[in-house]
C-alpha cells in the first residue's frame, strides 16, 4: 500500500491587526481554531469562484 503523503502546505500570512482580531473572534463563534477558520474561509471562497479543483476518490 502507498504511504498518504502529507498535502498541506505551510506559509507564512502577513495580515493587519484588525482583519486578525476579526478572524479570531469569528473563530470562536464558530468554535475553530484561528486556522481552521483560515483554511475554511479560503476553501468557501475558491467553491463559490469555482476554482477547487475535482477530487479523486
């Protein structure tokens, strides 16, 4: 069987302090980490351009 290899990426996000504070309170409202909701408002806004790419299964 093939090893699962890792398919995320880490980078380093320079973002100003008041668009931070915004992120971390919407977090905690949905109860996700300041990352998780990163990486969900970035997936939410490449499905609504339609630029995710088709996964395989």
């Amino acid at each position: 069987m093939a090893k699962k290899e890792n398919t995320t990426k880490n980078f380093i996000l320079r973002i100003d302090a008041d668009t931070m504070s915004a992120i971390e309170a919407w977090a905690a409202d949905e109860f996700r980490s300041t990352n998780g909701q990163l990486q969900w408002i970035i997936t939410e806004a490449l499905r609504r351009a339609k630029r995710l790419p088709r996964q395989s299964n």
